[in-house]
C-alpha cells in the first residue's frame, strides 16, 4: 500500500508522503503552472534534488499527499508548517499538482481536512497562508473555507514586468466549523 489513510475525507484523504512520489513531484516542481503560485517558478528542480526534498518533508509531522479515495491517486501536497506550539499558530501550504484536478474542489476539502486536525488534533488557534495577488481563484477557495485577509506586502512578487502583491490570510479556530474528525475525537 502506498498511502495510509490519516484524514479522510469525502471525496480525497491525506496521507504520510510516501518518498517514492519523488518523480511526480519532481514533475510538478518544474511545471510552470504549479509553482507559478508556490513562488519558485525560477528553480529548475532535478531528480536527486526532489527526491531529498520530499525524504525531508515525509518525515516531517504535519505534510501530507492529497490522495484521491476511488482511485488512490496522488493529486497534490498541503501543509502545516512553522507550527508554534506555545503560541499555537502555523501557516498552511497546498498545492493540486495536475491541472485535471484543480476547480474541482479538492484543494478546498483538503484544507478543511488540515485545518480539522491543525484545530482539533495540534491544538491550533490561528493558521495563515501567502498567496500572490493574481491567484484569484485560490483567494475565492480560501475566502469560502473563512480565510480573511490579514495584511499585503505590497509588489513584493516579480513576473513577466509585473509586480503582484503577496497577501496575507489567516483564520482562528473560534470562526471555523470543522466538518471532519468529530465521529473519531472524544468530545
């Protein structure tokens, strides 16, 4: 088996990284279209360099793949990380690594299943994102869960003669309803 069911979810699940996906996501680390929104859109990412990359994310606590329930398919990767766990924050990272897959609202159930357990399972009360000003249709993902904007830095993302700004987004426990975990946690 090659993903474990850790966060289930309706449609997808996350999972522990599995260190073998280093291909795929050597594939999606150089496809424009995916780290346009990441930011490192410049770096040509080899094999060898994903493959300690992703060794180093899988054994970290809180990266999971996006694995899809019917098929067990890895679609894409989300976060937690810079957790404090005295001041109980951190900041979420996601990404849907085929184009056949995003819009589909998979990137949405992901974040919900994160934030569950960043809420219910870590202890968190405040988790942030970045996203660049022109990624609209992530703004809208984020604004549905309950993301707020926090605060820009502004022009602070240089593409193709343009300067976009890097917005800041965060939520907090007491705004978000967590659809998952209740069935399984004691209350």
């Amino acid at each position: 088996m090659r993903y474990f069911k850790k966060l289930d979810g309706e449609r997808l699940y996350l999972s522990p990284m599995n260190v073998e996906d280093y291909e795929i996501y050597t594939k999606w680390m150089n496809d424009l279209n995916v780290t346009i929104n990441l930011g490192n859109f410049a770096t040509n990412v080899s094999t060898s360099k994903e493959k300690e990359a992703v060794e180093r994310l899988a054994n970290e606590e809180s990266n999971f793949a996006i694995v899809l329930k019917d098929e067990d398919k890895l679609i894409g990767n989300c976060s937690l990380f810079q957790i404090d766990n005295i001041h109980r924050k951190a900041e979420l990272g996601i990404f849907i690594g085929e184009e056949e897959h995003r819009g589909n609202g998979y990137g949405v159930e992901a974040i919900e299943l994160i934030l569950s357990h960043g809420f219910k399972v870590l202890g968190l009360n405040n988790i942030m994102l970045r996203v660049f000003s022109f990624n609209e249709r992530a703004i809208r993902a984020y604004e549905k869960i309950g993301f707020k904007e926090i605060g820009r830095r502004r022009e602070a993302y240089y593409i193709n003669n343009k300067y976009f700004d890097e917005i800041y987004m965060d939520i907090v426990q007491r705004e978000y309803e967590c659809k998952y975990l209740d069935d399984i946690l004691p209350r």
